[in-house]
C-alpha cells in the first residue's frame, strides 16, 4: 500500500506555478482558492483544466455558475495565495484583492487572468475537475511567477 504522505510529499519535489480560481456567489460575492492543479489542455478552443478538493467550499458555486476566473499570481503576491489557501476563509464582500470591470473578475496585479466559462465537471477521487473555456484573456509580463515548491511559496529560480 502507498503511504498517503509519502505520496503527498513525492509530489512536493515537482514545482509549479501559483494561481487563484474564482467565481461569484448569487450575490455577487467573490469567493476564490489558492490553485496549483491548473493546465490547459486545449488550444482550440482554449479549455484550462483545474482540480477543486470535494471538501473546498467554493465548489458548490462553482458547480452552480457559468463563470469562473484563473489568475496566475506573481512573486510579489504570496499573502494573497496564503489568504485564499483555507478552506473558510474564502468569501469576500468586499476587498482589495480583485479587480472587477464590466462583470470580469480577476487578481488584481497578477501576471496573467482567463475568464472563462464553466462547460462541465466531473467528480475523480476526492477533487472534482472542471473544464473551462477560456472566453477572454490579459497577459501582465511584469515580474516572476510565484512558484509552490517543497511545500512553501518560492519567488525565486529553483
């Protein structure tokens, strides 16, 4: 049998990039999670896929809405993957983190955002996977990419 942490702590050694995913409950609050199961895996049409643990409460929205946004965060932007990474405090009123024009949402200052369209899900283990289509886009080059490596942010070359 396979030791759940050793499993968990194999996949530590394999970095990646840092991102938040976000939707909107019915009264218009943000709610987001600190994303790092984020790819995409489409190009035509331009579909991100993202995984969301069965136990984040974001999911019940998400699997209710018909758009989310994926913003990839920099290496200044630490405290804002840290704030989205529980599991409760997710839900925001009103805050300073999001940038919001013309009912598109996103990170402010990260490097990149998608908005995108909820087409389907589907449950696999304990997360559920979305498929998003990418509906619009905005690429910020301006600073290094926050990466999750070793069980902790880095904003430095591995």
């Amino acid at each position: 049998m396979i030791n759940d942490s050793q499993y968990r702590k194999s996949w530590s050694f394999f970095p990646t990039g840092v991102s938040i995913l976000a939707t909107q409950d019915d009264n218009k609050n943000y709610l987001g999670m600190t994303a790092n199961s984020v790819m995409s895996i489409s190009l035509d049409p331009k579909i991100i896929m993202v995984s969301v643990g069965n136990n984040r409460s974001i999911l019940k929205f998400l699997q209710e809405t018909k758009n989310a946004s994926v913003s990839i965060l920099s290496s200044e932007q630490s405290n804002v993957a840290d704030f989205f990474s529980s599991s409760t405090q997710n839900l925001l009123e009103n805050n300073d983190f999001f940038y919001n024009s013309k009912d598109i949402y996103y990170i402010k200052d990260s490097l990149c955002y998608f908005y995108c369209e909820v087409m389907n899900s589907y449950l696999v283990g304990d997360h559920t996977v979305f498929s998003l289509k990418v509906d619009q886009m905005n690429l910020n080059e301006k600073s290094s990419p926050l990466i999750w490596y070793k069980g902790k942010f880095s904003n430095k070359n591995l």
